[in-house]
C-alpha cells in the first residue's frame, strides 16, 4: 500500500469493506469462468468420444455383392460343396492306393511263407547246415514283419472310411444352410409383397425435404411447390 492510499484511509477516503467485498466478487466471478471453462472443456472431450464411438461403431455394410448375406450364403455352400468333393476324391485315391499295397503284401507274404515251409523242410532233413537254419530265420522275421504292414494299412483303411464318415455332416451343414437361404428368401418375398404399392415409383409425386414446423433450414421452396402442383395437375 503506497502513502497516498494509507493517508487516504486514514482520513476515511478509502471503505476497507468494500474493498474487501469488491476481491471476494472478483474472486467469485474467476472461479466462475474457471468452472465454466471446466465444464465447457469436458463437452467437448465428450462430444469427441461420442463422435470416435460413432465412427468406431459398426454401422451397417453397403448392400453390395460382397455383403448381401443371401449371396454370400450361397458362396459358401457352393465352396463347401467343392471342396468337400476334392476331399472326397482325395481320400478315395488313397484308400485305393492302400487296397493295392495290401494285395501286393498279400502276395509277398504267399511267397514267404512258401519260402518258410522249404527252409523249415530243409533244415529238418539236413540239420547241420547252418544256411538253411539261417534263411529260415529270415523268413520268418519277413512273414512277421509283412503282417505287421498289412495290419497297419487295414487300419489307416478303417480311419478313412471313418473321416468319409464324418464329411458326410459337411453335406449335413450345407443342406442346413441351404434350408436358412430358403426361409430368408421367403420372408424377403413376403417384405416385398407387404410393402407393394399400387402406384409405380417413377409416377409417385415427389416428397418435399422439409414441411413447415421441421427444425430444419431447407424447405421447400415456392418453386418446388408449384412443381409440386403441376404433377398434381397431371
């Protein structure tokens, strides 16, 4: 406080109290504009976020080729059909595959065991040589190796016949789409029919984009109205 003001309020020139009561007022109205500004800043970080979830929404797709779900159905069931039937062909030439390998070790272990009966032959009339006690033994481990071959192709046999097995739900779920493409064309062609007009949407008169009491700016225009009229007229 300089000399002037405390000679002032010496002699009375200067009211403490509203001096006071005048910082108290500033004071306020700051705080004021403050929690102003506050709740203004929040809007609009809302208004943002509300704007960025919009945009970030999945809003419906265009209707087109790539979207429309009745087309896109029947892709799938015309795909699946397709390669299903590859993966049928492809199980089948390998089953036939191991039909033939079965019968080609079929006639490998005929010979075997042919070779077994001739070496046991021999070493039971001529026991002392060792060679036919040998190949006997060949043999033998053969047969049984030969077996355990065959054995192992009848069981992949069996796991495919069981995979063909299991495709056939593919044909199951396809039939199942198919019943679902079915009723949703049904109801399509009924929606159609619901909303069927008996006037063509070429010769419907034009709507306005705005009536009067509309919040919005652009109303029709007395050009529009008189063209309006015209249509009327015809």
């Amino acid at each position: 406080m300089t000399q002037e003001e405390l000679d002032a309020l010496m002699s009375g020139g200067i009211d403490m109290d509203d001096d006071v009561s005048e910082n108290e007022e500033t004071q306020s109205d700051e705080n004021v504009e403050d929690v102003a500004e506050a709740v203004e800043s929040e809007a609009e970080d809302d208004a943002d976020t509300l704007a960025a979830s919009i945009e970030a929404a999945e809003l419906p797709l265009p209707a087109t080729d790539e979207n429309k779900m009745v087309h896109q159905l029947d892709d799938v069931t015309k795909e699946s059909e397709e390669k299903a039937s590859e993966i049928f062909d492809i199980i089948d030439d390998i089953s036939n595959d191991l039909m033939e390998k079965e019968e080609t070790l079929n006639d490998i272990l005929k010979a075997l065991n042919a070779n077994v009966d001739l070496f046991g032959t021999l070493t039971t009339k001529f026991p002392d040589i060792e060679t036919f006690k040998t190949q006997l033994a060949i043999n033998e481990d053969a047969v049984e190796k030969t077996n355990e071959v065959i054995e192992t192709l009848q069981n992949s046999g069996d796991a495919i016949m069981s995979v063909m097995d299991i495709m056939q739900y593919q044909d199951i779920h396809r039939q199942k789409i198919e019943r679902v493409v079915n009723v949703m064309r049904s109801l399509s062609r009924y929606m159609s029919t619901l909303f069927e007009g008996k006037i063509d949407d070429e010769k419907r008169v034009s709507s306005a984009k705005h009536i009067e009491g509309d919040t919005g700016t652009d109303v029709a225009s007395t050009d529009d109205i008189e063209a309006l009229l015209e249509q009327f007229g015809q």
